[in-house]
C-alpha cells in the first residue's frame, strides 16, 4: 500500500501545466505537448523529492509557449517556484543568431543555482531522450525538424554545451543518462581541443610526484597539471581514460576541458567538495585506517571484477612488455624473467586502475558525527594508466605504496609514515583476499614484490630510474 504524501503543491503545478498546454502536440510526435513537462518532473523526482523544484519542473514551459505569466506562477506558487521556471527562459531581441540564443541559455544554465541545474536538468534530458530515439528510428532526416543553420553540427554543440552547464550534477543518474545519449546520437566525445586559462583563476590545492592539483577560484572545477616536460598526450589520456570510465558506471568525477596555463598541460575535473584522499583521511583520522583499508579493498575487488571494453582501453600485458624493451636499466637475462613472469599469468579482461593506492580515491563523508552510508561518496581519480589485464598488476602498484617505498615518500606522497602504510595493507590485503592463513599471506606477498618491482621499471622510464628503485628491482628478482 502506498504511503501517503503531501501532494497538493505538485497536484496544482500539474493542473495548470495541463490546462496551459491543452490542445498543443509535441512537435513532430502526434502526442499531447504535457507529456514533456511531466517526464521532465519525473527526472527531477530520481534526483530531489523537493514539492516546489517538482511543481517547478512541470510548469518549466507554461511561460514560454504559453499565455500563462510569470506573474501568475508567482502568485500561485511563490517566488522560489517563479525563480526556478525562469532558469533558461530569458527573452532575446528579435533576429538574435540561433547560436547566440542557445550560448545564452546555457550561460544562464551555467550560472544559476544547484536547485536550477536540477530543474533544468528534467527539461534537457527529455529532450534529449527524443533526439536519440528519433535519431534512432530516421537517421539524419531527423535534423531537417530544427531551425539550427547547420543541423546535426549545431545541435550537438548546443547539448554538449549544455552537459557542460549541467557539470554540477555529473555524479546523477541523470547526468549519466544524457552523457550516455550524446554519444550514442552524436559519437564519443573527443578531447582534442585545448583552452588555455589564467593560473591566476586558481588556488593549488596539492601535489605529487608528476603533477600539481589546483582549485578553481569559483569552486566549480579542478585542474590536474602535469609538470612541464610532460607532453599534452598524457591529460588527453587521462581525460579520455576517465570519460570513458564515468560511462562504464564506475564512479569517478566527470572530466571537463585539456587545459594550458602557458607552460603546463593539465585535466579539468568536476570538482567534489568538500572531499578528502583516503589517504588524508587516514592522516587526519590516523584511529580510521581500518575502516579505510576495507572500503579501499571493496572498492579494488569491484574494479577487478567489472569487465573491461578492450577496444577502448589497452592490455596492461603488452604496455609492461614494451615497457621492459625500451628499458636501458636491466640486463636482458633480468627483462626475461619479467618477460616469463607477464607470459605465465593467466589472462584477464577486467578493470585496472594501472595507478591503485589512497591517493587516488577520493571521499565525500568528511563530518564523522552526521555523516551516513547514504551520504558517503568515494570516488577513482588519476585514470590515466587505466588499462585492463590481471588484477595483480594493481596490487602491485598498492604494495609498492605500502611496503616498497622510502618513508620520506610516504610522508610526501601519502601524508602517513611507513608503518601507518602498512598496518593499511595488513587489514586491506585480509580483507580484499578473504580468509587466508599466513602462509597464503606470505606467497601471496613474495609474488606482488615482482609486480610491484614492474611497478618500479615503469617509474623508471617515466622519468629517471635512481639507484635505490634499481637496488629494489634486483632484489625482488633475487628472491
């Protein structure tokens, strides 16, 4: 039995919505237009059950295409109803340019409130929803029905300009929707273009061993910017790796623009806030790290056992075997063992995050007293080494962070001391394998010593490989 529930607000919203439209069709679809509005509330109602963004939602195009004022939205349902129907409806003068029109929507869009952004959202994804099927169903007879000059060129560039409006609401279903439209009507998005922008307009927020992290000034975005010798094909690879993982439904914050600050190429990400690493987290909560180390190990089983698209990403196999060709550092009798060791694994076709330690999980539950398991947000960031393959690859990379490196690194990197690294990777490695005694454990660890001595190969092609990473490679090949 249905529960009941306050509906008054959302019964006469619905009313007018009914009476203004009566007698119109939706253009080009032999249906009553009032079917739009409400499949624009009932995508509302999958983000917010607010009565007022709902009423909103369903009265979005009374003002536009109908008699009905502003005015008379406000006075039936108050200025915060009228202000959230006016989100994208501000008059242009008469013979403004279609593009320009459009630009001002989504600058108006752009510019307003979260609650906006929602009610908007209803609106477009409808739309949305229309253009894919009928695309679906006519082809490109289709774009011949809009007023756009350049048909199928100017529409996508109207609702991808919109996606970017929206980018507040990436992490909701739907968000990923409309993504999951757009490139099924228009293709995948590509990352070729590059915005240059003033490292004025941000804030550094944090830094590692390739890149610096920066904040917007207005809070909306941030920026990855990698060191100046790395080349602009690193953030397109990152910024390509992540969309396609945002589609993949693996929660990761939606990528924005490849940016330029005159020196340095960097990723623009929607930014979450508040948000802390796992690993800050650890570091401010140093009494949590069990709770974290578990989530983490939930969060890698998940990855590793999510099926990966291998058209779209590449095998972690074959980029370590060309890894270890162009390696100037090890003697071909020590490349051949790790030649034998990649031949012998079994092979894979699931997710690799290709660069798995706290550092690159960020969270949402910041405010341990009210914070709940509905409220909590953990996210995969710095998706550029994202590849598929053999889940050992990954732990590698995690037991490399925990018990192979420097403590001054962990320190840098991490914000925690060595020992805190590895009480971490005791609980994670329990929990992420299961019931495992100590002799499992300590196979287990004696084979992830050679992952992560690949780890240390790759490191050392990347950039400069220092005697103490070759004394560990050794090493692990000796025992």
């Amino acid at each position: 039995m249905n529960r009941p529930l306050d509906t008054l607000l959302f019964d006469r919203a619905a009313r007018m919505a009914i009476e203004a439209h009566s007698g119109t069709e939706r253009r080009g679809k032999g249906f009553p237009y009032v079917i739009h509005p409400f499949e624009a509330a009932s995508i509302v109602a999958n983000i917010t059950s607010d009565p007022e963004m709902l009423a909103a939602a369903v009265l979005h195009d009374v003002v536009e295409d109908t008699a009905v004022t502003i005015e008379q939205i406000r006075e039936a349902f108050g200025n915060r109803v009228a202000h959230l129907v006016q989100t994208d409806t501000a008059p242009m003068p008469e013979g403004t340019p279609w593009r320009a029109k459009k630009q001002s929507q989504m600058d108006q869009i752009a510019h307003s409130d979260r609650d906006s952004k929602i009610v908007a959202m209803g609106d477009k994804l409808s739309n949305l929803r229309a253009i894919a099927a009928d695309h679906a169903a006519i082809g490109d007879k289709l774009w011949e029905r809009f007023h756009a000059p350049e048909g199928m060129k100017d529409i996508e560039w109207y609702y991808r300009g919109l996606a970017a409006s929206l980018f507040e609401l990436s992490e909701t279903q739907p968000f990923q929707e409309y993504v999951f439209l757009l490139d099924k009507t228009f293709g995948s998005r590509q990352f070729d273009d590059v915005h240059t922008i003033n490292i004025a307009d941000y804030a550094e927020s944090g830094g590692g061993y390739f890149a610096t992290s920066y904040n917007s000034k207005d809070g909306a975005t941030m920026v990855k910017f990698y060191n100046s010798n790395i080349p602009v094909d690193v953030p397109r690879r990152e910024l390509q790796s992540a969309y396609t993982v945002y589609k993949m439904g693996l929660p990761t914050p939606m990528p924005g623009r490849l940016l330029f600050d005159g020196e340095r190429y960097g990723a623009e990400f929607r930014r979450i806030a508040p948000k802390e690493s796992f690993a800050r987290y650890v570091s401010n909560r140093p009494d949590r790290y069990e709770e974290i180390a578990v989530r983490f190990a939930r969060m890698c089983r998940k990855l590793h056992s999510t099926p990966c698209d291998t058209t779209l990403f590449d095998s972690e196999k074959e980029h370590m075997l060309a890894v270890l060709d162009r390696c100037p550092h090890l003697t071909e009798t020590e490349k051949n063992r790790f030649r034998t060791l990649i031949a012998e694994m079994p092979d894979t076709h699931t997710c690799l995050h290709g660069d798995m330690h706290i550092g690159n999980v960020i969270t949402t539950a910041l405010n341990d007293s009210t914070s709940t398991p509905t409220q909590q947000q953990d996210f995969w960031i710095d998706l550029g080494d994202f590849r598929w393959g053999n889940p050992e690859f990954d732990l590698g990379m995690f037991y490399l962070t925990c018990k192979g490196d420097e403590p001054e690194m962990s320190e840098h990197l991490f914000h925690l001391r060595q020992e805190q690294m590895r009480q971490i990777w005791d609980v994670f490695v329990r929990e992420y394998y299961g019931n495992i005694s100590e002799a499992e454990l300590a196979n287990i660890e004696k084979r992830l010593r050679l992952f992560m001595a690949l780890k240390l190969v790759y490191f050392g092609t990347m950039d400069k490989m220092r005697p103490e990473m070759l004394a560990s490679i050794r090493a692990a090949l000796a025992c």
